[in-house]
C-alpha cells in the first residue's frame, strides 16, 4: 500500500512533557517515522522542563523495549525546554529557523498545542512574537481537546485565536475522528445500500453510543476534577460519533461536505430533559477483582469533589430521517468494561410472527466497535435446530484487524499525518464546537437540577440505578457486558 508523504515540517509539540505526550502522542510519532510516514520532518518537543534532550529521552522512556519505532523517532527528535512567560522568542524562532533550513522545511511549520486551553493564547503569542506565524512557508497549528470550558469561553478562545490564524490553518483536534472505525462509519453507510436503506426510522428503534472505561481519573485530577466527565468526551468523542452516524449523504467527500453535513446533526440536537439525563460518581468497589478506591480518594481530587465521572442521557436528532428515534448515550469511568461502540438497534419484528424469543436485547442490531476488537457485528435472529419458533440471537462479524491486519493506524498517528497533509477532515470545524457545547452547556445545566448524592454507583459495575431506569422506562436496555449477545 502507497503512503502519501507530506512536505517536510518543522513539526513543534508543545506539552510534550505532559502524560497525553508520554502514552499517546509520542508512540505515534514513533508509528509515523517506522513507517516513513512524515519523511525527514523533525520534531521538536517542548517542555518547561529544564532538561537535556537525553534526559527527556529517558524521562519519557523513549525506547525501544517501550514501543516499536522508538529508536527511529529518537534520530528526527528534538527537545527545547520554553518557558513562554521568561523566555526570549526570538531565540527560539531562530533555533526553529535554522532546523526548517537544515531539513528542507521551507519554512513549513505545524505547531501542536498539547496543553490545556488556557495556555493557547499566551503558547501563540511566544510564536507570534518571534515571528514564527508569518513569512513563507505553511503554518498550521493544531489544539488538544477540549476547546473552551463551554461556549463563552470557547468563543473568546476563538476570537482570540482568529486574530493569529484563520479557519483554514487551525485542526481542532478530537482524536475519536482519527480512529478507523469511526473513519469507516461514513462508508459503512453510504457505500452499502444494505445498511444505508435501513438507516432511518422507519427500521431503526433507537441508537446507543457507549463509551465504557473501567479505569479511573486517577493522576489526571488536575484537569479532570476540573473538566468533568462531559466535558471531557461527550462533548467531543460522543457528539462525533453520534454526528457521523446520524448525517446525511454529505454532497461529496471534501472536508467541508463532511463538516456541513455533521454540522447539521450537531445543531438539530434536542435538548435534554431533566428526567432524561443523569450523572454520576463512582464510590470504591472491585474491578477485574481487585479493589479501586472512590473518585473521591483518587489523588489530588478533593474530598467533597462533585465533578461526574458519568453522565447518561436520551436525546432526538431533529431531521426527518430521524424523526421519533431516541439516541441514548451512556459513558464513564470505572464501569463494567472498557469497551466503545455505536450500537444501531432495529425494530423488533420478530413477535409479529414467532412468540419465542430472547428476553434481552432481544433486538437485531448493527454494532459499530471502536474498543476492544474493532469491528461491525451484525445481531440477528435464526431458529434454533429442529424447533419452528424458538429464536435464536446470532451474529455474523467483520473483524477489522483480521481482515486488514494490526498494524492498522492509531488514532493519535492519523491525526499527525492528516495535519501535515493539510486535510481537515477529521478535525472539528468551529461551528461543529459551538453548536456541541451548546448542547453540553444545556445538558449540565439541566443535570444539576437533580440533587444528586456522589457517589452514586459502585467502582466495576454498569453505572447508576438512575441511568438504568432511564432507558427501562421506555421498556428498553442497555447493551452492557452482561446482555449482549457476541
Ligand atoms: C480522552 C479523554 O480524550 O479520551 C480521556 O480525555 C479518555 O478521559 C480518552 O479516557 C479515551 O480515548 P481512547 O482513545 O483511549 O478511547
């Protein structure tokens, strides 16, 4: 298979010292040089940390043993440690100058701002000020998730970052976009008639989009204790999921169509009500049989902490294609699993005719697996040998590192290699931004309406009792560990 290389970058990871560097970012870099995926681009991490570059090597345990590729990354890596408050700009445009014109850069620049969003004026205006975001060459400059703390101060964020780059040079980045069944929903739909003339409400029951984790918050508190659960992925990883898989047929495949049409979903978002949305804080109990502490025992959480490590709600996406179809969302921590999935559940049929059947789940269903095993698994009926009506739930998979092996791309990889092609496709355009947190805003304002009693479910099981109950009222259930049929 041919890889398309892009020009030569400077590519600069600021944050490079943070924990998001050290797990995600730098294992994909690594991935991208093995595979000669970004040609002789270098990369300059940047830290505050005062520290050789072989002594950042070895903080974030840069190795061979670590990951494959590491000794590969090692030979294009950099690191120079920035104060951006103390230090002088224009030393350090110099440094970078003089990089992009030993490896042929022209100039090409793509800034990665792993930091949290605070930091992306003052990180700016360092490069503004040494004169890096002008001149010859592209500029182009991506920022982590989440992109403001809600809409007001996404909007000032972005008013304040509009002044530096326009729309074209900025990758809003929501690492779900670049993962490759999230990719494959837009084929799965509309390059099969067999699911795409199904895909409506008059065959579809109703959505669920899962995003399950058994570990906790522990060591991130800093941000998370601050962000909260919904914050944190639903207003990125869920609304993008659920975006692509509502859609329309975008016009064509340019980035833009694409954008316009998740836009569409995006903004025709009900609302939610209050009694269809819960939230949730895990207490201690046992995972893989092992006891975890509570949320609120976890390092540096403070001891009354309210931040929700779980929220669960219904919604309607207001097209006509959708008309009548709830969308349920559950998503946490220390849950039962760590699994993510796109769950499309169809009408039930199968009690017009045969009255045998399941109790649970006892739906066809189209599963899209982001985590573990990616996949689609398609659940349906047949009849159990030598009985006339006695249904049965089976499967039929498409198992995604069987077929295309597992040296698949990482989410984290794609994101970089899209960046440095200057393709936005699976990076967030502002309006999709604005249009999610003013579904979150809503929905946390509507959630604190409850009182609600943190901790509220048990470390290792399937959420709070609210969050069953709000799917069971409407005589549905959640397809957790326990009832799915694989
Ligand atoms: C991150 C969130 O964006 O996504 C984390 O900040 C979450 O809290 C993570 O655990 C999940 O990503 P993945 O790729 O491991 O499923």
């Amino acid at each position: 298979m041919s890889v398309e290389v892009p020009k030569n970058h400077v590519l600069l990871v600021f944050g490079a010292t943070g924990d998001l560097a050290q797990k995600k970012l730098l294992p994909a870099l690594a991935r991208l040089v093995r595979k000669g995926k970004i040609g002789e681009s270098p990369i300059v991490c940047i830290g505050r940390r005062n520290i050789s570059r072989d002594e950042y090597i070895d903080i974030m345990d840069v190795h061979e043993g670590t990951y494959a590729g590491a000794e590969q990354l090692k030979e294009q890596l950099h690191y120079y440690s920035v104060d951006i408050k103390e230090d002088d700009p224009e030393e350090f445009a110099q440094f970078i100058q003089e990089l992009s014109h030993d490896h042929n850069c022209n100039d090409n620049l793509a800034f990665y701002f792993a930091l949290p969003n605070v930091l992306f004026k003052p990180a700016a205006d360092f490069l503004n000020a040494g004169g890096l975001l002008n001149g010859p060459g592209d500029k182009k400059v991506a920022f982590e998730k989440p992109f403001g703390q809600d809409l007001e101060s996404a909007q000032e964020l972005h008013e304040q970052l509009t002044q530096l780059f326009n729309e074209e040079q900025i990758y809003r980045v929501d690492h779900y976009l670049g993962k490759e069944l999230i990719e494959n929903v837009l084929v799965f739909r509309f390059a099969n008639a067999m699911f795409e003339h199904i895909w409506c409400n008059s065959c579809i029951d109703h959505v669920q989009v899962t995003l399950a984790e058994e570990f906790g918050a522990g060591g991130r508190a800093d941000y998370y204790d601050t962000a909260g659960h919904v914050r944190d992925v639903v207003q990125s990883h869920i609304l993008q999921a659920l975006a692509l898989t509502a859609m329309e047929r975008p016009a064509s495949l340019d980035p833009e169509d694409i954008r316009d049409a998740k836009h569409i979903v995006l903004n025709q978002l009900q609302p939610v009500t209050s009694e269809n949305v819960v939230l949730g804080q895990y207490g201690s109990g046992k995972v893989k049989g092992e006891q975890v502490n509570g949320y609120r025992q976890e390092e540096d959480v403070p001891a009354d902490s309210n931040t929700e490590t779980f929220a669960a709600f219904k919604t309607y996406v207001d097209t006509d294609r959708w008309q009548n179809v709830p969308f349920y969302v559950r998503t946490g921590k220390r849950l039962d699993g760590n699994y993510v999935e796109i769950n499309v559940v169809l009408n039930d049929i199968s009690s017009q005719l045969f009255e045998e059947h399941p109790q649970l789940a006892n739906h066809d269903v189209i599963r899209i697996r982001l985590k573990p095993d990616e996949g689609i698994h398609i659940q349906f009926h047949t009849k159990q040998p030598e009985t006339r009506k006695r249904l049965e739930l089976t499967s039929m998979d498409f198992c995604y590192p069987c077929t295309f092996g597992t040296d698949t791309p990482e989410a984290y990889e794609s994101v970089f290699h899209e960046l440095l092609k200057g393709d936005h496709t699976i990076f967030v355009r502002w309006d999709e931004i604005q249009a999610s947190w003013r579904f979150t805003d809503t929905l946390l304002q509507t959630a604190v309406q409850h009182d609600y009693t943190f901790p509220n479910y048990t470390a290792g099981k399937g959420g709070p009792e609210a969050a069953i109950n709000l799917i069971e009222k409407d005589k549905r259930t959640w397809l957790t560990v326990e009832n799915k049929r694989e």
